[in-house]
C-alpha cells in the first residue's frame, strides 16, 4: 500500500475566489480529540478535604529567616545540590524559586479571585514580550504581608548571610529577549501596568526557543549567535502539560451538500496537526497582591500517530515529521518595522492566536454565559497585525462549531477586538499572498472573502459615486504579481477601536494609510494613546540612587510615588537650588562610571573614557535598532564633521586649550542590533566601529572625543546604560517613529533629548517644557515635498556634509577596502536621500553646537532641565496608558482584592 500523500508540502492547493481548495484523496482524518486540560478542571478536592487542605496551606516567607529556609530547600531538594556546591547560578536558581513560590501563591489568589467575580477581562496578544530580567523586577514588585519590609533589602541581606552577593546573583539571569524593540518592550511595560492597576488581564504570546540573537561585534561588524536562552532552566515559569490545544494547517475545507454557501458551517479538514502547551510567567503588580498571567505557547508535536506510514516501514520519516512541530515556536523573527513573508511566520501567528483564542472560549464558557454576553466579559487587544488572525478564528469558531448566524457571530466578533497600530511605514506593513494563506489556512481565507465581500457591500451603498474607493480599502490588493491580503485594513475592519501610539503618529493614520476609513467608519472609531514605560523597572530597578534621592526629596520612604508620578512635579521647586543640584549630579555621576565600568569591561579591561574628567564628558547616546529611518547614519555623520573641524584645528596650530574650548569632552555611544538581512543597517554598524578605531587611536583628539559602540544592547544593558546619558538621540524622520519609548526613559532618568518634531517628542515637550529639550529638523508635513525635491531636482549637499561625504569616499574611515562606505554615501548623494539627512543635517550640527555651549557653560541651566524633565515625566507611566485603555477601548475596571 502506498503512504498517502502529504497535503502538507503540495504547492498546488492554490485557492480561487469561493472555492475549496480540491480535496486530496486519503488524507487521514483524525477525530476525536479533546484537550486534556479539561479533566483538570473539574477534579475539585471534595468538601470534606478542603480543612485538611486549608489548614497546611502554603504561606509566603515574610522574614529573612523564612526566606532563607525557602532558599535552602530549594539548593537541596529542587536543584539537588549542597553547600558543598552552591555557586552564583545555583543561587540565583534557589532565590527564584523561592520568590516565585511566593508570587505563585498570590497569583492562585488573584486567579481564584477573577474566576470568583468574573469580572470583563483583557487580553493582550502580543508576538513579542521583550521582557528582560525578572528577578529584581520581582524584588521590586512582590508585596510581603507586613507593608514595612524592602523585600529587596531583606533578600540582600539574607544572601549576605548565605555568603552570596545580590547583585552577582542578578547577573546570572539571561534576559528574556522575546522581542525585537519598541513593540516588544511596551507589551512587557503594559504587562507591568495592568498587574500594578489590578486589571484583570492576561498576556498571550509564544515561548520563543530562541529570543533575539546574541550580537557579537568582529573586526567592527555584527555577527550574529542563536540566543539559546533557556540553557540553564527558567525558574519563572510554571509548564502547564495539563493545559493543551490541538493546532491545525492545510488541508482542505468540506460542507454540507445540501447548503454550499461559504457562510454556512463548514469543516476544515486540516492536514497538519500539533499541539499548543501553555506555559505560564507570574506578572506581579507594584504594591499589590495582585498577579497577573503571561501565557506563551510552546509547539509540540501530537500523539497522533500516521500507522499508514508506520506499516510501511517510514518509521524514521514519520518521527521526523512529527519533530518539525516543534519549528514552530522555535524562533523569534529578528526584523523590527520590517515584514518578510515567511511561511513560517504566518504559520506562528495562527497557531499563537487559535491557542489563546480557545483558551479564552474555555475561559467564558466556564461561567455558562450565552454568547450574546461575551463581549461584556472579554476585550481583546491586537499588538500591531501579528495577531489579526485572531478575528479570523473567533469568526470560525463561532460560524463552524458554535453554529453561530455569520451576523450574529461577527457583531461578536467586532465588539471584542480593538487593535492598535504602531507604524505607517509600507515595508512594515503586514500583506500575505493568497497562495500562501489559502495553502496554510483554507477555510480562514473563504472567510476573509466573506468578511470582504459584506464590507465592500456596505461601502458601495454608502458611496456609490466613489468608483476608486472599493479597490482602494479591499481586503484584497490586487494588481500586484499576485493578490494580497492587507492584514492592516482586516484588522481595522474587524475591530470597534483602532489607536495609534503618540498623538502626530494618531493624526497621521488617520490622514495618510487609513483615510478611507475615517470616511467609512466615522473619526470616533480611530483614537490616540500615547505610549508609556513603567517607572518601577525604568526608574526604581535601573536608577537605584535617583530613587532613593526622590524618595529623600518627598519624604516617600517606600518609593509610592511610582503609583502616582504626576506627584514628581514636586521636585520642580528645587531645580535652582544649588544643595539639590549637587545631589543631583552626584546620582548621574554615579551613573556613568557605573556605566565607564561597562565599557571598560567590554573593551578588554581598557578605559574608553578619561575618568578624571568623568562629570565634564558629555555622555551622547543613542541605543536602539539599527535603523535608516532612526538615522544612526546621521549621528555617526556628525561625529566625523566634529572630529574633521578638530582635526583642520590642529592642522592650523591651533592650541588644545582652544580647540577644547569649541569641541568640549564629549563621548558618543551606540547600541542595537540590525536585522540579520538588512544591508545598510550592518553597514552603518561598521561605519560607527571604523570611525570610533581613527578616532580612539588619534592623538590630536586625545579625550575631547570618544566613540563606542557598545555590542548586544537588550533591556538588562539598557538598565545601565539609560540612567548614565546626559544627552539622548531621537532623531528619526519626521513622520516615521510611531512613538519612541526609549525616549521616555531617558527622560525619566534626567536625560536630555536632542531629538526631531516625531512621536512622542512632541508629547514629552508640552509636558517638560520646549526649554528642555533640544529639537532641530523638518517637520512631518513637508517631508513629501522635500522627498519631490531630491527626485526630480538636482540639489547641493550642505558642505559641512559634503566634507563629511568626501572624507568617507577618500577611505579615511575604510579598512576593508576604499569604497567600503560607498553605499551609504549613495543613498544620499544618488539615491533620493529618501531619510533627508542632507535636510536635516545644518540644523542637527547647529544644535548639538547648543547642546555643548549648555552643558559646558551653563552647567547649572542643564541641571535645572535635567530634573525638570523628571519632574514633569509623571504623564509617560505606562499605568496611565493603561488607564486610558481600560477607560476608553477595553471598558474594565479594576478588581481589588
Ligand atoms: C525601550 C527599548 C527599545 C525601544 O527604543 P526606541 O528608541 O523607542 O526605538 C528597544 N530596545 C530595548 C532593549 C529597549 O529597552
């Protein structure tokens, strides 16, 4: 007998427009599968036991005492290990463990709590968490009973007595990296936020194999290593084996002779089958008991078993597909603000949305609601279009096994979803060929036409004169090679809310990529939230000293204000006072040779920076994806036109003391990661490392001028490295940064900005003041026609740029070859400048000129911004974004214990 043949690899289930793919002859069928986890659910202890149970309840340590018997049970019995072998990494292992127990039980609380009260809950589906560290962040968060313990304190002093030192315990955790950037980091801060704001609201997302690469930086270039980051175990997360969904792909789609209409219910007969297995990360809140869930999904193979293939000896074969499962979840996609098109990608994306979206189903029918009610008891936020399937399944879910009506079911459907959008950008913006989809997805592809075709509907009713309009907001683009699904637009079309991230960035969807809509559905479906971070991680976990000066300035022992940071505006009236400001500097001081310590210990035990002239370097940073619209080719462009006027001044005679006097100490710091594939972003990585080689090495610069690119930025190095700037780089092209985060955490850690009128700059300078913040540039609505302009004029650079430009096609910088950096010169000289650089440029230099002239003369001036911008950060917390959700789009409210 002949294996049958595997719908998984055939290319030629191309779907046409309303037709089922054509069923493949003996695909095997497997049926009557239930998720185990439901027998879990009902095996409640019977009420006789439940005093036995209570009565040995597990209590939380409160003590040191307590908790280093905790620590100890867990070195002898968890980890199996003795004090005859307890390292660092050993007790990092213990003191997690033992903190965890602690949060799990405030988390079986919190959950026994909801399930309780059945309050509306939130979800937040996100493909990336980009969580960091959790250990500190714990210490930090965790409530003990008695209100006046420092968990922190009382855990470092109980390692002290163990012989282990809290901080070297903290450096043995990998972080998190289950995120690119921006996108990733905001979820974890909005996790933070809704745990802290006692929202009841879980995380979904996928238990990546592998986080972002590991960035190593050889001969100045990047070279990436697979960030194995569970190596060592994770002792924060609970594998939940009993919670298990079945996840289906390809296939084919089967209904009912007599009723052939795709919006009827209809059977999608999958090829593919594998398992979805929870795993589940404790979320603690900030002065509260309350503990939230992030559930992330790991890809397994089934247990079903393909006998056709087994008789015929493919045991090996049959094994081996089975492992691919596993693929799956293995990998965290490297782009940021790019979308690739990958098979497997989509691939994820489905198997991360139908897992949460059963178990959100599981949820709610526990409390045997009729589905009429469940948008009363379930909102739904979409992170971007990653997870836009999700309105795709739910419709499914309720057209094809709940037997819902299609309007019934997708009046459901749009009240639940809202979605948020985080870029304008075309690269960015998510579009699936059919083929691929319909290969992968079948059945969900019918019902996108579906959707489609009841939406095109309406709008021709609405605007029978706008012939264009029913091309230009379709679902499906066509015109193309090949048809495409616009992700962005079934997202709008699917959900009650849609938001932008910082107010220009609001303004601009509803003028530029989603204007049509705003016609269709009216302005009041399209809202503004403006990103925030939170302060316990930003401030707290990462700015120890400037805490601890606040809490000293408001008479706030146990840093409360980090649940009110409006409160901070109280430190406003002491930004002249000379006392203050030597307090102040002495805690960014502080700041920055922790950070001289970081370089120093990645440039082979050799100081980057003269620390005797520490307080009078201006620290220039800029750490973020490597990005042309972020312009790091910018910043580095400035560093060389300030080390060629150094180098012109020397030529000419001119004394040390003068040229000191005009390019005052001043060290430029980089830091992030580009794409693997992206050419320009690797181009302009080793750009920064020739031109920091020259530059280190030249004695006519000496220690007026340093560069470092620091390698293998991720949240942990972003700890260090924020709270040391003095100065800050946000300097995208107008109209292309959604929002910015990093920007917020600079200014929480009185930082200042030298930045362009983009995202949430324009925010942070109404709330600082336009004195603190140094902002330069073209502004976002005239970028089209200067874009024009480089096209069809032919234009001067500016010479401070064109000497810029020379220097690099002479080779100054190059060790490879002359032209090394030709490319990048090309893009602005040939290729249309698309980022205007040369636009920008005059102004860039003339303000980093104002920049030196304050934080070289007017020292007392740049201190007073400095703590003014803390001040007056209070608007940024994350806990306001989530307010403003909560209030706005999800419509919960609070659960207090
Ligand atoms: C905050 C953060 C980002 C986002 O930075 P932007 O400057 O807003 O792009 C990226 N990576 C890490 C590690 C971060 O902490």
């Amino acid at each position: 007998m002949a294996p049958p043949p595997s719908t998984s690899t055939t290319n030629d289930l191309i779907t046409e427009k309303h037709s089922s793919p054509h069923p493949p002859k003996l695909t095997r069928r497997l049926t009557g599968f239930l998720p185990q986890e439901i027998k879990a659910i009902d095996a409640t202890i019977p009420l006789k036991s439940r005093a036995l149970w209570n009565k040995n309840q597990v209590k939380k340590f409160d003590t040191a005492d307590s908790f280093q018997q905790r620590f100890i049970d867990h070195v002898e019995t968890t980890l199996a290990r003795s004090l005859y072998n307890c390292d660092d990494l050993a007790a990092y292992d213990a003191t997690s463990m033992a903190i965890r127990d602690n949060l799990v039980i405030d988390w079986n609380k919190t959950q026994q709590k909801f399930t309780t009260r059945d309050p509306k809950r939130v979800y937040y589906l996100s493909l990336e968490f980009l969580m960091g560290r959790a250990l500190d962040n714990a210490l930090i968060n965790m409530k003990t009973d008695d209100e006046n313990t420092d968990s922190r304190e009382m855990v470092r002093n109980a390692l002290d007595d163990l012989g282990f030192k809290l901080e070297d315990v903290l450096e043995q955790e990998p972080d998190a990296g289950l995120g690119n950037g921006g996108l990733g980091r905001l979820a974890a801060c909005f996790v933070d936020s809704m745990a802290t704001e006692n929202i009841p609201a879980w995380g979904y997302g996928i238990r990546y194999q592998y986080g972002i690469f590991a960035q190593k930086i050889i001969n100045g270039y990047q070279v990436e290593t697979p960030d194995y980051w569970l190596n060592f175990g994770n002792a924060w997360e609970i594998e939940r084996n009993e919670v298990q969904y079945p996840v289906t792909f390809y296939g084919y789609v089967e209904r009912n002779e007599a009723n052939e209409s795709t919006l009827s219910p209809s059977q999608w007969i999958g090829g593919e089958r594998l398992l979805a297995v929870a795993y589940d990360f404790p979320v603690p809140g900030y002065k509260t008991s309350n503990v939230n869930n992030l559930r992330l999904w790991q890809a397994r193979p089934t247990t079903e078993f393909d006998f056709a293939k087994f008789n015929n000896g493919e045991y090996q074969n049959s094994v081996d597909q089975q492992q691919r499962a596993e693929s799956v979840s293995a990998v965290l996609y490297p782009n940021d603000n790019f979308q690739q098109g990958k098979e497997l990608r989509l691939k994820q994306q489905y198997f991360w949305c139908s897992a949460s979206l059963h178990d959100i189903i599981r949820r709610f029918k526990k409390s045997k609601r009729p589905w009429s009610e469940f948008t009363d008891q379930v909102a739904i936020q979409l992170n971007d279009t990653h997870p836009t399937l999700a309105i795709v399944e739910l419709q499914r879910i309720l057209v094809d096994l709940e037997k819902l009506d299609w309007h019934e079911a997708w009046n459901i459907v749009t009240n639940t979803f809202a979605y948020t959008n985080h870029t304008v950008m075309q690269e960015a913006l998510e579009k699936w060929p059919i083929g691929l989809f319909g290969h992968l997805l079948p059945r969900h592809l019918e019902i996108i036409y579906d959707i489609n075709w009841f939406f095109l509907q309406d709008v021709a009713k609405k605007f029978p004169k706008d012939v264009d309009l029913l091309s230009r907001v379709s679902i499906i683009e066509e015109g193309g090679a090949e048809r495409q699904i616009r992700m962005a637009f079934l997202a709008i079309i699917g959900s009650h809310k849609v938001n932008g991230v910082a107010e220009l960035h609001s303004e601009l969807i509803k003028t530029t990529i989603f204007k049509d809509f705003v016609k269709i559905f009216g302005p009041s479906k399209f809202t503004n939230v403006t990103n925030g971070i939170t302060p316990r991680r930003w401030l707290k976990q990462a700015n120890p000293k400037l805490d601890e000066l606040i809490c000293q300035t408001l008479d706030d022992p146990k840093s409360k204000y980090l649940l009110n940071m409006p409160i901070l505006t109280k430190l406003a009236q002491y930004a002249e006072d000379p006392q203050f400001q030597q307090k102040w500097s002495d805690v960014k001081k502080y700041n920055k040779i922790r950070l001289a310590d970081l370089m120093k210990s990645l440039n082979d035990g050799v100081d980057v920076i003269d620390r005797e002239h520490i307080d009078d370097t201006l620290f220039d940073i800029q750490v973020k994806r490597i990005h042309e619209y972020k312009r790091q080719q910018m910043n580095i462009f400035g560093v060389i036109y300030r080390y060629l006027c150094i180098k012109q001044m020397a030529k000419e005679g001119k004394p040390f003391k003068e040229i000191a006097k005009k390019f005052p100490r001043k060290v430029s710091i980089f830091g992030g990661k580009s794409a693997p594939g992206y050419y320009m972003a690797k181009l302009i990585i080793k750009l920064i490392n020739s031109v920091a080689d020259v530059v280190n090495n030249d004695p006519d610069v000496g220690s007026l001028l340093k560069i470092f690119f620091i390698p293998e930025y991720n949240v942990s190095k972003a700890e260090i490295i924020i709270p040391a700037s003095d100065l800050s780089e946000h300097i995208s092209t107008a109209g292309t940064e959604a929002s910015g985060t990093s920007n917020m955490k600079f200014v929480m850690n009185g930082g200042l900005i030298i930045g362009t009128v983009d995202g949430a700059n324009v925010e942070i300078t109404r709330e600082i003041g336009e004195d603190n913040i140094f902002l330069f540039g073209n502004l976002s609505e005239n970028v089209e026609d200067l874009r024009y302009n480089h096209q069809y004029n032919k234009q001067e650079l500016p010479k401070s740029l064109q000497i810029v430009m020379d220097s690099l096609e002479s080779g100054v910088f190059s060790t490879d070859e002359q032209k090394e950096f030709k490319p990048i010169v090309d893009t602005i000289k040939h290729h249309g400048d698309y980022y205007l650089v040369s636009d920008d440029f005059e102004s860039y230099i003339a303000t980093q000129e104002l920049v030196d002239q304050v934080y070289h003369n007017e020292k007392s001036e740049w201190i007073k911004k400095s703590i003014l911008s803390v001040a007056n950060v209070g608007f940024f917390s994350s806990d306001r974004c989530i307010e403003e959700y909560a209030d706005t789009i999800w419509n919960v409210e609070p659960v207090k214990s």
